[in-house]
C-alpha cells in the first residue's frame, strides 16, 4: 500500500544538486523517513509475523546467529535502493539504447531469444550501478603503481565495461556481442546478490513489451535523467508505442 511513497523516498535518497558533493537536505530528510518508517515496521514484524521478507529477516538464524532490529533496517534500506532503482533504470536503459540502434531493436524484437542479449548488452553498455568504492585489504601493484592496504579506491564499472582490450568496438552498441566478462554486477565474493532476480525481473518486464508492442518511440528531448553520482538511467522517459 505504501509502494508510491517509498519508491519517491528512494529516489530522494539516490538524488544529488550539481555542485554539491554531500547528501542534500532532501536526501537527508528522506532517509530520517524511511529510518522511522523501516523501523516501525521491524517492531510491528516482531510482535506479529506475516509472510512477508522483513519477517524472514527477522526469524532467520545461522549458528544460532540472529539479526538485530539494526541489522535489519540496514537490509531493507540496502533493499529499497538495489533492488529498486537499478533494476527501473536497467529497463529503461534498454529500451532507450535499443531506440538509439534500430537494428539491435529489430533483432531484440525478432525473436525472445535476443531478449538476454538485449538485457547483458544494456548492463555492460550502459549499467545502472556506474561505480563502487572499497577498502584495500593487502597491497596491491596496478599499472606500476602500489596502492597500500587501507587505501579507498575507486572502481569504475561503467569504465571497466568499456574497455577496449575485453570489448571489441566497446563503444558500440551490440546484442551480439560476447558480454561474459562484464563486471555489472561485481565479481566473486562482492558478486550482487540480487543479479538473478534483477535479470529475471528484466527479462519478464522485456518479453512482456515485445509480446504486446509492435514498434515504439522514445521521446528524448522530453527524457529527464537521475542526477546521481552513482546511479545511470532516466527518471522519466516518455516512450510511444504502436501495440500489435
């Protein structure tokens, strides 16, 4: 019942003003919301159960292990924001891409079978997720240079993804592509946990549009982005379509 409200505290918390490098007061705001929000709602899993995944988080045990109220408010926070944002922008992102390339379109509405390549081509063209940080454990040597445990770097997926020693013509958009080494969703044990839900949930949405739609048009001048320093996609793009 509360989807809408959430989903527009979601996107506050993911928005940033240009020029400013700190969370806005909107953001900030947003995020006090949902803290109380997330955290009336693990009291009232506590007293009362439902089926419902913020009671499974609850009730979940692990050597006899449990998660605190905290550790479980950080989940649905991590939740609402991972689960949510990226995967709306993946979808759009596809089918602005594919608009920008009529043959990748003609294919991915030739045939299902070039729906997976039309979801992979998108992560590794233009993923939702453009960056993430981490904390050196040991040293590491990278191009002749030695970055120190417990150095923060920077690791630039949507960079990674174009690089032309892996992808052949990288800045091309291409479902035929080999996508395998692409690092969308980050690698071994900081793989995304969600990644097969966020595919399954893409390739459902995308099959769905290419049963019930014949042709459409996006609308780029009226598109507006998300500015974000990590999140990639639109907050709003207005497409037409011609149903079959």
């Amino acid at each position: 019942a509360d989807r809408a409200e959430v989903r527009r505290l979601a996107d506050l918390l993911v928005h940033r003003e240009e020029g400013v490098f700190d969370v806005p007061r909107s953001g900030m705001e947003a995020a006090l919301v949902l803290a109380k929000y997330f955290g009336e709602m693990t009291a009232e899993r506590r007293a009362q159960p439902r089926d419902d995944l913020t009671s499974a988080l609850l009730e979940a045990e692990v050597e006899g292990e449990r998660l605190t109220d905290g550790d479980v408010m950080a989940a649905l926070f991590l939740m609402i924001v991972a689960g949510n944002e990226t995967t709306a922008k993946l979808l759009a992102n596809a089918l602005f891409w594919a608009a920008q390339n009529p043959s990748e379109r003609a294919r991915a509405f030739s045939d299902p079978g070039w729906i997976e390549p039309w979801i992979e081509e998108t992560l590794r063209y233009d993923g939702s997720s453009q960056a993430t940080a981490r904390t050196l454990t040991t040293d590491v040597e990278i191009h002749d240079r030695v970055l120190h445990a417990g150095d923060r770097v920077l690791l630039l997926i949507g960079s990674a993804n174009r690089d032309e020693s892996v992808f052949a013509e990288a800045d091309r958009y291409n479902l035929a592509r080999d996508t395998s080494e692409m690092v969308s969703f980050g690698a071994a044990r900081h793989f995304c946990l969600g990644a097969p839900l966020a595919r399954l949930e893409a390739r459902v949405a995308l099959n769905e549009i290419v049963r019930r739609v014949r042709s459409y048009e996006v609308d780029g001048e009226r598109a507006r982005r998300v500015h974000s320093v990590n999140v990639r996609g639109f907050a709003s793009l207005p497409v037409s379509v011609e149903l079959r």
